[in-house]
C-alpha cells in the first residue's frame, strides 16, 4: 500500500500539467458540456482551411510593407533596435508606431532566418488564432453551429484574409482585441477579477501595438462588465480599477524607458516633431487621427461631404469606393440581426450571458465603425480589419437567434429581408469589380433571392430547413469568399494596400488618383514648397513609382505608388538592384550606415537587399526631424556614413521638419552625384574639390 502510493504521488507532477493543458483545451473548444462529436473535427476543419488559406503563398508579396520589414531586420540583430522597434540596426530612428508587433516579427526571423516568410510567419498564426477565439467566444453561449458561423465568416472577410497575410501591427492588435473580449466574457461570467486584469493586460499590449486605436473598445469592455458581471456592484467598480491598473502597467513600462532613458542613449521616436512618445501618442497617432490636424503627415481627410486626403468622412465612408470591399459584405446584415437580437434579449436577466456576449460584440463593431466614419485624418481601407471579429460574431449570433423563432411570422420576414439586402449589397459591390468574375454577381443574386423565398415558407421538417440554411450560408458568403481568394492569390507591397479586385472609383483618397502629386515633382504632398535650389534626384528601387514587383500579374498588387506615384518613393518600397547593392556592401564594415536616404520606405529597399544599416532621414514620411542638418554634418564628418541616395522626395508635409530637404540640398551642393542603374548615390566621403 504504501509503496503504490508513494508511486502515484510521484507520478502525479509528471501528469498535472499535461491533464490541466488538455483540461484547458476542452474546455476552449467545447465551451459548454452539450459538444457534439462532431463539433470538434469542424473546429479542427474549420482552423486547418483557414491555415491554409492565410499560409498559401504566403511569400508571395515579398517584403510585403518593407517599412515593418526592415525595422524586423533590425532587431532580429540587434537588442537595442528590438526593443525600441528602430528602422535600422543602428538606432536612428523608430518606426512611428510602438515596437510589439514588431518583436513576433524580429523573433520569428532569429529563430528562421531572415525571408519573406519568417517576417510573414507570425501574422498567418495570429490570424488562425484570431478565429479560434472568436469561435470559443460563442461558443461558450451559443450552439457549435453559430460558433463555427462566426469563426468562419471572419475567416473569409476580404481584408482580414489581407491583413493577417500581412506585416502591419493590425493583425496583433486584432488578435490582442479578440482576447480582450473573450477574458472581459470569462469575468462577467464568474464575476472573478483575474479575468478582467487579464483583459485590461491585453489592452495594454494593444496599445504597444497600434497606441490609442487599441482604446476604442475599452468603453464597451469595462461599460458591459459593469452592467452584467454577476457581482455587487462595489465588486464591479474594484475589479474595473484593478484592469485599469494592469493596463496602465502593462503598457506603461515601455513607455516608461521611452520617456526616462535620455535622447542621446536612444534612437529618435519616428513620426514626432519633438522626439517625444507621448507627442506621438497624442498627436499624430492620437487625436490627430480624429481632427486631420496630423503635423508631418501627408495630408487630412474630408468632413461632412467634402473629400479630403484620405476621402471624405461621415456614416457612408465605410460603403464607398474600395472601402466596401474590404469589410462590409454583411455590415448591413450585422447591423439588422444585431438590433433584433438585443430585442429578443431585453427582458432576460441582468446577467444573462448571451446578451453580455451580443453587447461585447455589438458595442465593439458600433463603437470602431463610427470612429472610422468620422475621423478627419489618415485613414486606410485596411483599417477596418479591426471590424471583422464583430461584425462576424454579430451575424453569426444575431441570426441564429433569428432562426430560432423561425416559426413565427415575423421572424421569417426578418431572415427573408435581411438576406435579400445582403446579396444586393453583394451584387452592388460585384458590380463595382468590372472586369473581375462579372457571373458571380448574377449567381450570388439568383441564390439569394432564392434563399429569401424559402426563408419565408413556414417549418416544414429537418429537410428543408438543411436546405434552405446551405442556399443562404452559400448566397450569403461565397461573395466574400471569392474576394478573399483572389487576395491570397495575390502579391500586396507597399504602405496602402487593399484586397479584392480592382473596383472602379478605387484609389488612394476614396477614389481620388494622383491624390499624392507625381514621383519626383519636388513639391510636398501637402502642396508646400521646397526650399530653394536643385534637389537630388533619381529613380528610387524598382516598385516605388507604382510599377508591379516581377512576375506579378496585371491587376495585382495594389500599393499606394498606384495612384499616382507617391511621394517620389516615399511611400513605397521593393528591391534594390545588385549593382546598387553592391556598390553600398564595399566597405559597409567600416560604416555604421552604409547608406542614408530620405524616407524610412526608401531607407528600407535598401536595408533589406543589403543587410546593413541604412539611416531613414526624415522617418515614414521623410517629415522628422530627424537627423537635422548640423547633426548629419557632423556624422558625415566622423565618416560614419558612406553613401547618400537621391530619390527627388523632399519629405515635408503639414507643417512638418524640412530638415530632410536641407540635408538633400546640402549634399547636392557638396558632393558628386553618380548614376547606378539609375539610381543617383553620392559618396559621402568624397566631396566636391
């Protein structure tokens, strides 16, 4: 006796960790105890296709945003320009975003090796796991099937099929979003603080990853949980300070060695005009984004009616131009279910978990769809992947509450209603991709009508209720579906893609081509004037005037150099030629930059063929102040930089630093230019005479 049970008190270390893990994973997937068997092979099913379909090619677009690829680069070699997210291995200057989304980047590429795909790598797996947490976040409320629904149709939304192929920070924040959801869930449900900290760490990694656009659910996270956490409602108020706290602390430490280590010790803070985090916080990735009023960006947006830089604002925005394609296939859709879901839930119980799960959702897809309406600034269409959770789990949950009542009169007219609305709206945005599938909107319209017809018939057993639930799942998704295919099919560079066809009145500014004035005008986005005299000029690598990356088929890859150039180059990026390369790798050893160039998107086609440091003057937009003029004399001075590339981009826009454009005319003025494959190089440590 005592020898078996001295055995199976040793065993039992070996086993618990193993037995909580799998406890863990059943409890994830299986959410509640009434799991069908055949739920968990339609999860497995459901997260292996969309594996597939976000890791098909995945090498595809190359460097995909060289900006974010290179600062990868960097702190794949070096600690300091990890942990700072610096644009080059010498650490003069940040990307203009905090570094998190970076790390995975930079971690992935030590451990693999720097390509294409181990910078890529992270944001597949972040997106696979993104539609696991969606599902699990149903699931807990919801039948398998409505999970399984939601999960699916986030797998499937055009931009997210874009985003989680790609290497900006949005996939991270979405990812850290959807976490946050899903703890804020677990704590309203068992009223347990550990869960709502955990929630409010999430939000402050989000924050690491994208600053303030990780803010905007925190009222609906904290407002939900104060409304239905099944605790006292001092109990509540406590654990929302505690997550308050957790976030402050989670985000804060970085922010902290930002703001304390001396700007001598550290790099620049990119896209600030004072060197300062906080500046950049508040202002250009802050309330700027909201007012236009960015200084050192490109360029506002519209208000009211009136088009802007970034097309014009208000309720509409997200169903123009190429915007729709991106996210709203079941916008319309969402918002109906979504109304009548909260009906059919009003009267249950405070705590009732299935309108907790409705209101996180609900309040998220609301809250971020106006700030994106109305925000006066930069805005992409490829922000809007922060809307596919939501909006897929609204629909999803929303229509099976829907169904639900299918026996009723006026639930039948809903579901018939609301499908006839999505496939015209599908059919309307088909329609905009002229020269893309043209019977697909046809096929989308005749199945959808078909479905809204059997929608309307009264129960009449299992079989037709199978059959009218396969046309509307079929009518309802195989539009977005399609657009999510021909994204992962193909490449995507540059600083502004989207994904889908090309739809007409598509373009940078909502539809506005040439919005950025042509490649080399040497005048500012903004329409400034350049200091007096010749600036440097050349051809920036192959891909930054809008020409497609080799092999890339017509139609392809969309990047902002397409409508219209884009800053001489600023806002683009590709390879650099050989010759170029080989002519920045002679004796990079005995530089700390082999190279300096205006624009980190410059910079970095450079950087990446290379390997060494090429400093971005100016930052993304080439409007920093950073380096000034006196500070590059005396750096070029102490022979710590070789070459200077000439891309005729003057880098000043809103107000912001001419530092880069002194520097351009200095070295014009100083030092010989030479042609390299078209590229113009001067050699810094031979000047003129």
């Amino acid at each position: 006796m005592t020898a078996s049970t001295t055995t199976t008190t040793s065993e039992r270390p070996h086993r618990r960790p193993a037995e909580a893990a799998a406890a863990a994973l059943r409890r994830l997937i299986r959410g509640r105890a009434d799991t069908a068997v055949w739920e968990r092979s339609a999860l497995i099913g459901l997260l292996l296709a969309t594996a597939v379909l976000y890791l098909w090619n995945l090498s595809a677009s190359g460097w995909a945003n060289s900006f974010y690829s290179a600062a990868a680069q960097a702190g794949s070699v070096n600690w300091e320009a990890f942990l700072y997210g610096s644009s080059d291995a010498a650490n003069s200057i940040t990307v203009d975003k905090p570094p998190a989304s970076l790390w995975l980047m930079a971690l992935s590429a030590r451990l693999f090796g720097l390509s294409s795909f181990s910078i890529l790598l992270p944001e597949a797996i972040m997106g696979v796991v993104t539609v696991g947490l969606v599902y699990a976040t149903v699931r807990r409320h919801f039948s398998s099937r409505t999970a399984l629904l939601a999960g699916a149709a986030l797998a499937i939304t055009p931009v997210a099929a874009l985003m989680f192929r790609f290497n900006n920070p949005d996939a991270l924040l979405v990812l850290l979003m959807t976490l946050a959801t899903y703890f804020t869930l677990r704590g309203i449900e068992s009223g347990k603080i550990r869960w709502v900290m955990w929630a409010g760490a999430m939000i402050g990694f989000g924050f690491l990853t994208k600053q303030l656009q990780a803010f905007l659910i925190l009222p609906v996270l904290a407002g939900v949980y104060l409304w239905t956490a099944p605790v006292v409602l001092r109990a509540r108020l406590g654990h929302l300070f505690a997550a308050l706290g957790t976030l402050i602390v989670s985000a804060g430490w970085w922010v902290a060695i930002v703001e304390l280590v001396p700007a001598s010790m550290r790099p620049y803070i990119g896209g600030s005009q004072s060197n300062s985090f906080l500046e950049l916080t508040f202002g250009y990735n802050g309330f700027g984004r909201l007012t236009g009023n960015e200084t050192g960006s490109v360029g506002g947006g519209g208000t009211g009616t009136g088009a802007g830089m970034w097309g014009s604002t208000g309720i509409l925005r997200l169903f123009e131009g190429e915007i729709g394609g991106q996210i709203t296939w079941l916008l319309p859709a969402a918002l109906v279910v979504m109304v009548v879901g909260f009906v059919l839930l009003w009267k249950t119980p405070r705590v009732d978990p299935r309108r907790a799960v409705l209101a996180l959702f609900g309040g998220w897809f609301v809250v971020t769809a106006l700030a994106f309406s109305f925000m006066a600034g930069i805005f992409h269409a490829y922000y809007t992947v922060a809307l596919a959770p939501p909006i897929a789990a609204v629909v999803a949950i929303g229509a099976s509450l829907v169904w639900s009542r299918r026996a009723e009169l006026w639930a039948r007219i809903v579901s018939a209603a609301t499908v006839a609305l999505t496939v015209i709206w599908a059919f309307s945005l088909l329609s905009e991709a002229t020269n893309w599938l043209p019977w697909l909107k046809w096929l989308v319209l005749v199945m959808g009508l078909a479905a809204a017809v059997l929608l309307l018939l009264p129960r009449r057993g299992r079989a037709l209720a199978e059959v009218t639930l396969v046309v509307t799942l079929v009518s309802t998704l195989i539009a977005p579906a399609a657009y999510s295919l021909e994204t992962v099919s193909t490449a995507h560079t540059g600083s502004i893609v989207t994904a889908g066809p090309t739809v007409s009145g598509s373009g940078f500014g909502g539809g506005r081509p040439g919005g950025m004035g042509q490649p080399g005008d040497g005048q500012s986005a903004a329409g400034g004037t350049p200091p007096t005299g010749t600036l440097p000029t050349g051809t920036p690598p192959a891909g930054q005037l809008g020409q497609q990356p080799t092999g890339q088929a017509a139609g392809g890859a969309r990047s902002f150099g397409e409508a219209g150039g884009g800053m001489g180059g600023l806002l683009g990026g590709a390879s650099a030629s050989s010759t170029v390369v080989a002519a920045l790798d002679s004796n990079a050893a005995e530089y700390t930059w082999v190279a300096a160039a205006v624009g980190s998107n410059n910079a970095a086609s450079y950087q990446l063929a290379s390997g060494f440091p090429v400093m971005a003057i100016g930052g993304f937009n080439g409007s920093d102040p950073s380096p000034t003029l006196a500070k590059f004399k005396a750096l070029v001075s102490a022979g710590e930089i070789h070459y200077f590339v000439g891309s005729g981009s003057v880098g000043r826009s809103s107000e912001g630093s001419s530092a880069s454009s002194e520097i351009a005319l200095w070295v014009a003025a100083t030092f010989t230019a030479k042609t390299v494959d078209g590229v113009t190089i001067y050699d810094l440590t031979a000047p003129v005479g």
